[in-house]
C-alpha cells in the first residue's frame, strides 16, 4: 500500500502548485457567470424578484463580476498588491454571497439546503482567499 502512494504522490506532486490556482479560477469563473446572467442592467430580474432599485440592480452583478474577475487578475499580481486585491474581491465575494443567503435564501440557513448549494461553497472559497490572501 505505501508503494501505490507513494507513487501517486510522486506523480500529482508535480501539479501542486495549481492547488489554489483552480480555486481561484474556478471562484472567478463562477462569480462572473452570476453577474452576467443579471445583464442587460440594471437588472429586471433584481429589480422585480427582490424589490432592488435600478441603481443596486446594476452594482449587484458589477460587484459579482468585478469580485470574479479581480480574484483571477490579483494571482498574477507578484507583489503585495496581489495580496490585497485578491482580498478586497474576497470580500466582494464573502458579503455578496452573505446577502444572497440573508436576502435569497434566508429559509436555507442551517438546513440541508444550505450544504448542499453551490453558494455555500461559493461562500467557503471566499472566505478562504479573504483569510488567507494570495497564497502563492
């Protein structure tokens, strides 16, 4: 058993440098579909569904796609400004999806609803980045 890990092991460890690469391209990827889809803004959907203002019906999927793609953007940045802006979208992202929940989904909290939803993993990566930063 030990030889079959430690084969594995020395095959995937070559690609653990992606390990937080796909979390952030996979979290950009999602927040930028979730702002997307409110288009053509400001959003009739926000609008109608949550009572929303026209002006909060157009910052809402310009926040969700200017978190999505700052996160993407700040692993290219090397210095500590990349540290920065990958928290700042963090937090874009942690107080969207918070709202989502309090706002959407407020029947979810606490249920099985809430864990098996893609927002509360959503929510989990953001707050990763935001406590953690650029980690690579």
């Amino acid at each position: 058993m030990q030889y079959i890990d430690d084969y594995i092991n020395s095959i995937l460890s070559r690609f653990a440098f992606l390990d937080f690469w796909i979390l952030r391209i996979f979290l950009g990827i999602a927040f930028c579909i979730h702002g997307y889809q409110a288009f053509p803004l400001p959003s009739k959907g926000l609008m109608e569904w949550f009572n929303f203002s026209p002006i909060l019906a157009t910052l809402v999927p310009i926040a969700a796609i200017t978190g999505g793609s700052v996160i993407i953007i700040a692993g290219f940045v090397k210095n500590p400004l990349g540290n920065l802006l990958t928290r700042l979208s963090a937090l874009i992202i942690v107080v969207y999806m918070g709202f989502a929940f309090f706002i959407a989904h407020k029947d979810w909290f606490i249920s099985s609803k809430l864990f098996t939803s893609e927002q509360i993993f959503l929510f989990g990566i953001g707050l990763f980045f935001l406590l953690r930063g650029k980690t690579v």
